[in-house]
C-alpha cells in the first residue's frame, strides 16, 4: 500500500498515538514520560493531536505554551541533547512509516526546529544530574 499524506485530524491523532507507542516504551526516553511526567496518555493525545492539527492543517486548535511543561520536565529530570536526538529519531521513523507527502516532511522539519528551540531554551537552565539511559536516574543527594 502507498503512503498519502497526513490529511486530517484522524491522521494527527493516528500518528500522535503510534509516536507515544515507540517513546514510551523506549530505554532512553520512555521513563520521562513514565515515571517523571506520569503522563495520562488518553488526556495528553488530544492536546498533541491538537499542537500538529495547528502546525500542518491551519486549524487553531491549539493554544500554545508548548514551552513551560518541558521546562517543568527540565526542572525534574534534565532533558538533555541526547533525549531530544531520541524524541526526533522516533518521531521522524513514526512519520515515515505512516505517511508521505508534503505534510509529513513539515512534521518532521518542525519538530526538528521545535526541538532545537526547546534545547536551546533550556541549556541554560538548572536541572539535575542527568538520568541514564535504561530507566534508572542518579539523583544525588547530601552534601
Ligand atoms: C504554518 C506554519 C507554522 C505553524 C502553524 C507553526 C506552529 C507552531 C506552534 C503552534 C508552535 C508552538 C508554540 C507554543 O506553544 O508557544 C510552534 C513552535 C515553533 N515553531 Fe512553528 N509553526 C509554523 C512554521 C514555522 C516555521 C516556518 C519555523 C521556522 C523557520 C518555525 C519554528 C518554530 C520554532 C523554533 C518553535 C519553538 C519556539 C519555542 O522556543 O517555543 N515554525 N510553531
Ligand atoms: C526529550 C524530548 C521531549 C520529551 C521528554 C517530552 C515530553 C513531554 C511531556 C511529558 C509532556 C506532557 C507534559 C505535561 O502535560 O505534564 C509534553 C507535552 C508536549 N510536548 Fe513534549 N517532549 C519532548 C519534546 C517535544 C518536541 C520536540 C515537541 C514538538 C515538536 C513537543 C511537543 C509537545 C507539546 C505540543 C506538548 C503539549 C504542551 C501543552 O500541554 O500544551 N515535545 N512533552
């Protein structure tokens, strides 16, 4: 079967819930969402599905303020290059697998500037020591 294009809502959402798939399960991402976020899948896929209708389709469903959780998260856990090499790999691999077309490259050259604006934007900021791969996180303490 060919791929088409991401056309609607339904293909945003199809797209956001395969993503979650791979990252949630994944050794180097997947905990940040599992256990520092503790993320309610069925609430956060609309909002998702929302953030991509906006940015592919024109629909302004979406509020903005994409910034502040992952700042949150940063604060928590230290999301660092690594990390968001990760999140892109998975989400460029998801893209590919389920659509083609104009707007599937758009949602893969966004994410990519998304991610380096977040990156950029957080560096700066504290954030612990940085969690290991495989789901354990070193926190220090004492001293
Ligand atoms: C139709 C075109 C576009 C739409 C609808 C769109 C939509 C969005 C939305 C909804 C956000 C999240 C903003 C927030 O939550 O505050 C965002 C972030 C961002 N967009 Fe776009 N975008 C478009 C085109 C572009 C283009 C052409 C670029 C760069 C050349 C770009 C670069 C960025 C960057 C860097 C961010 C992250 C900003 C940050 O640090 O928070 N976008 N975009
Ligand atoms: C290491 C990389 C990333 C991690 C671990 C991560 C994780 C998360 C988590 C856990 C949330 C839910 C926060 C909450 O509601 O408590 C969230 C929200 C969100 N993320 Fe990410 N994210 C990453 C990168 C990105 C990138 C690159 C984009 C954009 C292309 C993005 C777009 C969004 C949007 C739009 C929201 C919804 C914010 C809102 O509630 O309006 N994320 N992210």
């Amino acid at each position: 079967m060919t791929r088409r294009d991401i056309e609607d809502r339904a293909d945003c959402e199809r797209l956001v819930r395969a993503f979650y798939g791979r990252a949630l399960e994944d050794p180097l991402i997947g905990w940040i969402f599992v256990d520092v976020a503790k993320l309610d899948l069925e609430a956060h896929v609309p909002t998702i599905a929302s953030f991509w209708e906006t940015v592919l389709l024109g629909a302004r469903s979406y509020a903005g303020g994409a910034f502040r959780p992952h700042a949150v998260l940063h604060a928590k856990a230290g999301l660092r290059a690594a990390h968001f090499e990760r999140w892109l790999v998975l989400w460029r691999a998801t893209v590919d697998e389920l659509f083609a077309g104009e707007r599937a490259e758009l949602a893969k050259s966004h994410a990519t500037r998304v991610a380096r604006a977040f990156h950029g934007r957080l560096q700066p900021l504290p954030s612990p020591a940085q969690g290991a791969p495989g789901g354990l996180s070193i926190t220090l303490r004492g001293s």
